[in-house]
C-alpha cells in the first residue's frame, strides 16, 4: 500500500533548485516529468486517464458523469518552492482513492455520484503571469487569446509552450461539459502561514473558510541608459533608484492598512550590467486583501507613489494589471458537511490563491488544510510530517466518501486512523 510519503518521494528529485526548493514551471521538463508520473499513478490504479483541450488531467476512478465529486490539485510550484504546494493534494487524491478501494467502497455504487481527481496546470502563474490559468480557462475566466499570447521570460508564448507539450492551444477555453462534470470541488493542500502549526496540539486538518483576494501589477520604469562611471550622479535618470523607492512604498502602504499585504518579489533591470546604469526596470507587485475595493485603492496608493518617484528621478513609469483574483468565501453548506464529516478540524482562511477559488464561482468548492509546522510556503523549508500526511488522506477520504452519496463502508477493512 503506497502513502503519500511514499508517493512525494518518488517525485522528490524532480525540478530541484540549485538555489534551493523545486523550480517546477508548467510545462518545463519537471513539470512534464510530474505530469506523467501522476498520469502512471492513476493508471495503475484503473483510473481513466485523459488530459483535456486546457491541459487539465483528469483520472476518473468509475464512469465519467456530471455532477461528480472531484478533487486535486496542482503540480507546477514557484521558483524555489516546497514540495507540498500543489503535489500534496495530487498524491493525497491518489493515496484517498486507494483508502476508499480498500474500505471496499466504489464510485458505481447505486447513489455515487462518481469521482476524479483533477491536475490543473499553472496553478502558481510562475511561467505566463496569471495565477490559476488552467482553472480559469476551464470557467472562461480568461479570453482564450490573451491566454495564447501569455509570454514566459524567454519571450515563449503560452500557445508555444502547450503545443511543445503535446497540447493543442488552439480551443482552448471555456469548456461547459468538463464543468458541468464538477458536482462538488474538494482542493487538499498544505497549509500556508502560521496556522495550525501555531496551536499547541491542535488538530492537522483545517476546513477552508475563505481564500484572500489577490493581484499582480507589472511596473515598467524606463530611464536613461548609461555610463557608470561617465555620469555624473546629477545626470543620471536612474530607474533603479526609483525601483527602490517603489519597494518602500510598497512596505509602507501594506503596513499602513490593516490585512493588507503586498510583496515585490521579482525585478529586472534591463540591460542589467554592473557597471551599466539601466535602461528599465521591469517589476512585478503582489497586493492582497479580504476587500476588493482596499486592494485597489492600495495599488492606487502604490501607483501614485511610484510615479512621484519616477517623477523625481526623470524616469517615467507605467503600471499594467496582469492577474486579479477577487476574495472567495468558500460554499457556507460545503463548509458544513465538511465540518460534520470531519469532526475536530479547524476553520482557517487562507492568503494564499487556489484553483478552488476559481471554481468556486461556478461550483461548490472546499479545500482542506493540512498543517505546516514550519508556517512557511513558496520557500525550500515548507514542510508537512508524514503522519500529518496520512491524516490528510483519511480526511480526505472520509469527505469524498461523505460527499460522494456512499456511505462508509466501516472500519473494519479499510486503513483507518
Ligand atoms: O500565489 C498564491 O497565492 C498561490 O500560491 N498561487
Ligand atoms: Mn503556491
Ligand atoms: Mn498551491
């Protein structure tokens, strides 16, 4: 019987980071790597395996129907993520479904509702710049051409890199019958933040109440190229020296609203030589906020702020939207059958963003916490204990069995805790 500590470590060596942590971009080589192990994971558990026009996997354990229970996950990461953000859940579905075959349970059952699990890709949005693009294609939240025409860093058009996957971007996009397949969506993931892993004996499992609203702006400074050392400093229109300024802004006006939280996490100033004042310098801002209308106003604040910044430095400075993600409450009745399936978890929102929160405005969505005792995320020190694990796969089977109309066959021949 495999485990998910069984199942995350034969991934262990895929898409490691020199730098630390797994760098795993949809459809990198990693990525792919991920993609078809899963895909040799669920075959060889009878799943009907089939990856469909948006790249999304879908291994259905019995007959494809509407109105299923569907759960899973992502496996692409950030540059220098953990190893459970996205395959926590993807190998959790794997290791629930065989919990569920071994309490002698089946998804044909007279009352199933039938049940799959779902890999959806570029999850994180580290490739292309939009977070949950596999989700939001499927749900027709995205324009299917703007999606094409997504570039990586390389210049690699999102169209580009599906096609050298074996994929065909040319229909992608809403795709009406996947949804309708989706009764009810239940998304495991590990937990990000101080959480769980901050109540002393407290329980490894949390039932999701919200997911934070959250965006990505592009800055574009552009000032003038030049001499390091020919300039003199008070000829100089220095786009670094704004970027700078624009990151304090940035610390400043989070700190200044209550819940906020906004991040400079990537810059690139072009040409980018050490004895070269830049050109340009290309940022990217991450502002959060359970209200909408606060994340706005706070990019407003930014935004003015910046270019009073440029302003004084002689650079001029555009800001551009590329993803946004209104603040989620999870289904309120999903909640409650959660909480009475699962008795003794906690309730816990969360900052970070889910395909969960896209479907959730299609369909009713759930996810499930699993507690990290390290409290950090998006960084190599992420960390789920195997235990903790396991006691992910029974909650996870015991909500599917639960949602899925089958009742619980009992104890007596499965793997229970
Ligand atoms: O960025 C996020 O919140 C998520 O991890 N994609
Ligand atoms: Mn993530
Ligand atoms: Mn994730």
């Amino acid at each position: 019987m495999t485990s998910v500590a069984h199942l995350l470590a034969d991934i262990a060596d895929i898409g490691r980071d020199p730098r630390g942590g797994y760098s795993r971009p949809v459809y990198s080589i990693a990525e792919l790597d991920l993609r078809a192990w899963f895909v040799g994971e669920a075959t060889s558990r009878g799943l009907d395996v089939t990856t469909d026009r948006n790249g999304i996997i879908w291994a259905w354990w019995g007959r494809p129907r509407d109105g299923a229970v569907v759960t899973g996950s992502h496996l692409d990461s950030v540059p220098g993520g953990g190893a459970f953000d996205g395959p926590l859940g993807v190998a959790s579905a794997l290791d629930a479904i065989d919990v569920l075959r071994a309490r002698g349970l089946s998804p044909d059952a007279p009352g199933a509702r039938g049940l799959a699990v779902a890999v959806f890709p570029e999850e994180e949005g580290s490739r292309f710049g939009v977070a949950c693009l596999g989700s939001r294609l499927l749900t027709g939240a995205i324009d299917p051409d703007r999606a094409r025409n997504l570039t990586d860093t390389d210049g690699v058009t999102f169209a580009e890199a599906s096609t050298a996957a074996g994929l065909d971007p040319a229909h992608v996009g809403r795709d009406p019958e996947a949804l309708a397949r989706i009764g009810t969506f239940l998304e495991l993931h590990v937990e990000q933040g101080r959480g769980l892993g901050a109540i002393p004996d407290g329980p490894a499992i949390a039932v999701a109440t919200s997911i934070l609203g959250h965006g990505r702006w592009r800055l574009t400074i552009r000032g003038q190229g030049n001499h390091a050392g020919a300039t003199l400093m008070a000829d100089r229109h220095d786009p670094m020296v704004t970027a700078a300024r624009v990151i304090l802004a940035v610390r400043e006006a989070a700190a200044a609203q209550p819940d906020a939280r906004a991040t400079v996490g990537r810059i690139v100033p072009v040409p980018g030589g050490t004895n070269v004042i830049a050109s340009r310098v290309d940022m990217w801002l991450d502002v959060r906020h359970p209200d909408d209308d606060v994340t706005a106003a706070t990019v407003t604040r930014i935004s003015e702020a910046a270019r009073a910044a440029g302003a004084a430095e002689g650079c001029e400075v555009d800001v551009v939207e590329e993803s946004l993600s209104p603040t989620t409450h999870m289904d309120p009745a999903l909640r409650r059958r959660l909480s009475d399936l699962l008795p003794g978890t906690e309730q816990l929102a969360t900052g970070a963003g889910h395909d969960a929160g896209v479907l959730a405005a299609h369909v009713p969505s759930g996810m499930l916490f699993v507690r990290n005792p390290s409290g950090i995320s998006h960084a190599p020190e992420e960390y789920v204990s195997d235990d903790d694990a396991a006691r992910g796969t029974l909650a996870l089977a015991d909500a599917l069995a639960g949602l899925g109309g089958v009742a619980l066959a009992g104890a007596a021949n499965g793997r229970d805790a």
